[in-house]
C-alpha cells in the first residue's frame, strides 16, 4: 500500500510539474483545461503552487551566467523551447525539482499590491490572499501557515486531532472550526471571526475569539472588539469595510488594493473613519476616495498624499 501510494504521489507531482512547464510558456492558451484539471481534486492546486515556489526558489538559486563572446555562425533552424511538448520539458526538469526535497519544507506564496489570489490546500481549506500579501505554508504540513505582511481571509477544515494554525505577528492562532480573517500591517495585528472560534495564543492567558468577534493587537496588547459578520473579508468582493479605523489604516490598505503608494499625512493620520469603500469603483485613483474620507489626495513625487482639505 505504501509503495502504491508512492507511485500516486510521483504521479500527481510529474502531472503538476507538467502544468507548471505548461502555463509559463507565453505561448499556452488552454486555461480551461488547466482549471479543469485543479478543480478535479484539492491535492492538484496545493501539488501546483508548491512546485512552483520550488523552481521559483532553484531559479533564484542559480548564479547569473556570465556573458559568452558572440561566436558568428552559419546560421541553422532552432526549435521552439516547447516543440516537443511540455512533458518531455517536464521529466528533463523532474531531476532538479526532486533535488529541493532534501532542503527546508516551508515555502512562500506572495501577491503583488492590487491583485488577489487563492490558495486551495491539501487538507481541503483555503486562504484567499489579499494585495501585498506574504504567507509561509508548508508543503508536508497544509494545516499550518505564517502570516509574514499583509491579508488573508482562512476558511479552514475543522479537525479536532489536527488543528489549524496561522502564526502572525509573534503570536499563534489556532481554528476552532472556523471561518477568520487576519491582518499584520502598520506593525499592528488584526483578527476577525465570521464562524466558529478562534483560540489566540491558546493557553492559560489565551483569548477565544467567537463569531462576530475581533481582535487588534497594538504595541503588544490586545483588545477584544465586536466586528460585522458580514463585513469580514468583504475586500474578496473589493469592498473595505471600517468601524472606528484610522485613516493611516485605510492608506495602507488602498495602497495593497489599488497597488498604488498612498500615505496618510500626520495631521490626518490618526482621525478616525467609519463606513466602505468599494475600490472597483476607483479604478485605480485613490483620488476618487477623497470625498468619503472628508481628505484632499494628491500625487508628490512618485506617491499620493492624503491630507487635510486646503
């Protein structure tokens, strides 16, 4: 059984590796197929990503080539990088991607400011990924993750004898059959339940979080806040939600929506903001915000300032 299980674990990993070949050709156009073949089974988009980040790491890895003469020669047909299929690509790199077996498991998985993307795990969970976002996951352990910089929304499998943890911050926080969000930005830590229980820093000083609970954790103390269900992670549906936020906070956070560097300038910084922003609707100008905000936004330099009206 063990020896079989082997076989459908190389299996899954050449059929991945295949893809990952596949879709970083500029030439591939069959993304149907692909997303067909990662909604067939939970195990191909976790297989997917994390052969990806390895030969992400194996490239960043390999020391830059050092220019060779140019060498004049009688000229000849060259084929495709792909001619050939991209299986034949893919066993002629399985040798190098087994090679990073041997080294650390853990592997990063990373959005860019204004973009969004999902990450399906092994164990059936999921965590939807906000702009400017950083996670640590585990390619032999899916039920554990670090939050490093920015959001993400975790709708975890519940299992009693395996229980999920996301590290943020410093601090551990550990499922209890749940649906949370959690922010570290601006050095701050924020945690917002939408189902079932969250345990921070589980123990005899830990604090459970229930539905309709939050958590903020601000230069080192933490303060138990009520939050709207339905508010938590409303920015999957590119609406930001605030209770009382600080306007340095909704800077940051347009900032990893819109990808754009927008600062919240010290006379503004602090005062206090209430309400949503739906960012589909700014197409990209922070500008557009300023009358919800009660600010004036203006570009300096390669940045936009928020700031008090003139």
């Amino acid at each position: 059984m063990a020896e079989h299980d082997d076989i459908d674990a190389r299996a899954l990993d050449l059929a991945a590796l295949d893809w990952v070949v596949r879709t970083g050709s500029d030439a591939f156009d069959d993304w149907p197929a692909f997303q067909a073949w990662l909604e067939a089974d939970p195990r191909h988009a976790a297989a997917y990503h994390t052969i990806s980040a390895d030969l992400e790491d194996m490239a960043a890895a390999v020391p830059p080539m050092q220019p060779a003469p140019v060498v004049v020669t009688a000229a000849r047909r060259r084929w495709p990088v792909w001619a050939g299929g991209a299986i034949a690509a893919s066993l002629a790199l399985v040798v190098g991607y087994e090679a990073t077996q041997t080294r650390a498991h853990p592997y990063a998985v990373e959005t860019a400011a204004g973009a969004m993307r999902t990450v399906r795990l092994a164990d059936g969970s999921s965590i939807a990924m906000g702009g400017a976002t950083r996670l640590m996951l585990d390619r032999d352990d899916p039920r554990i993750a670090t939050l490093e910089r920015g959001e993400a929304m975790f709708v975890v499998r519940h299992d009693d004898s395996d229980p999920f943890e996301v590290s943020v911050g410093g601090a551990r926080l550990v499922d209890v059959g749940t649906a949370f969000d959690v922010k570290f930005a601006l050095g701050e830590t924020r945690v917002a339940v939408s189902e079932g229980a969250v345990d921070y820093n589980p123990g005899r000083e830990g604090i459970r979080l229930v539905k309709g609970q939050g958590l903020v954790v601000r230069n080192g103390t933490a303060t138990v806040t009520a939050v709207d269900v339905a508010s938590v992670g409303s920015w999957r549906d590119s609406v930001l939600a605030y209770e009382g936020a600080t306007l340095a906070e909704v800077a940051d956070d347009l900032s990893r929506a819109l990808g754009v560097d927008l600062r919240a300038d010290p006379t503004v910084a602090k005062r206090p903001f209430s309400g949503s922003i739906a960012t589909a609707k700014l197409a990209g100008d922070p500008r557009l915000a300023a009358p919800l905000l009660g600010v004036a936004i203006r570009k300096t330099g390669g940045h936009w300032v928020m700031s008090t009206r003139s």
